[in-house]
C-alpha cells in the first residue's frame, strides 16, 4: 500500500503540473496517460486496502485496524483530489473551447456582415445558430456530468462516515 501511495503521490504531482499548464481544448496523449496510470493505481491501492480489510475482519490487531483505517483516508483523499484536478481541467478545456466557438462565431457573423448571396447567407447563419445551439447543449451536459460527480462522490463519503460510525458505536456502545 506505501508503495502504490507514493507512485501516485508521484504520479498526482505530474499530473498537478500537467493540470496548471494545459489550456488546450483537445485531448493530449500524455494527460490521458496519466489520467489512466492514475486511476490504475487507485484501483491496485483499492484492491490492496480490500485485502488488508479482510485480514482485519478474520481477527486482526487494533494497531493492524489503524493501520488499515489511515490507508483507506489516504485513498480517500487521492481520488478526492484526483477527481477535483481532472474536474479543473475539464473546466479548463470547456472554457477553451467555448472561446474558440465563439471566434468561429465571431468570424462567421463577419463573413455574414459583408455580404454575400442570400442563399449562401442563410445557410452560414443556419450553421452559426446550430454551432452555438451546441456549444449550450455541451455546456448542459458536462454540468450534468460534473453534478453526477459530485453526488457520486457525497455517497462515498455518506457511507464511509456510516461505517466510521457503525465502528465506533460497536466499541462504545454507551456512545
């Protein structure tokens, strides 16, 4: 578990940088591989800390228990702060992309102020009205998905404090 911690410990620093300088609206190769090399280790650290849970279910010490409580926060707090960064960027990237339609947008309405022919004029505005119909409609649905997100998240948390609690009220049940 230490060691799969501090590879991500490692691997969250790279990816700390890679959120603060990225701007760009496409996908870059090495923020998906990170992104990928992240979630696996999450997953092997997940796995790792369901094994030390089952050595402590079939009678493990308190200091084991502890042990196994502190890895399971550390875990916790990785993949609370992985998915704020990956949000961040998400955002970043949304934003990007928003300017870039609106200069597409904004050149397309200039092309349309200078004239042309009156069919090719109402095709351009057709397509510049369906192009920012879809930009609202990405914007809908990433808002969509980062609510998503946050609830899925608020359930993790939800049943880790009912099992914190359900911990406690067995070893003190006057509590």
């Amino acid at each position: 578990a230490r060691k799969l911690e501090a590879q991500l410990d490692e691997q969250m620093s790279a990816y700390r940088k890679l959120v603060s300088t990225n701007v760009s609206t496409k996908g870059d190769a090495a923020e998906s591989d990170v992104e990928s090399w992240i979630e696996r280790l999450i997953n092997q650290l997940q796995q790792v800390n369901s094994q030390m849970q089952v050595l402590v279910s079939s009678g493990g010490s308190d200091m084991v228990s502890h042990t196994l409580t502190r890895h399971q926060e550390i875990l916790q707090d990785i993949t609370q702060e992985f998915y704020r960064l990956r949000s961040s960027l998400r955002a970043k990237k949304e934003h990007a992309s928003l300017l870039d339609n609106f200069k597409e947008f904004d050149r397309t309405r200039l092309d349309l102020e200078e004239g042309g022919e009156s069919e090719q004029h109402t095709l351009l505005k057709e397509h510049a009205s369906i192009s920012r119909n879809t930009g609202h409609v990405d914007n809908v649905i990433s808002q969509a998905q980062a609510t998503l997100g946050a609830l899925v998240f608020q359930r993790s948390t939800f049943g880790g404090i009912n099992s914190k609690l359900s911990n406690v009220s067995s070893r003190l049940p006057t509590v």
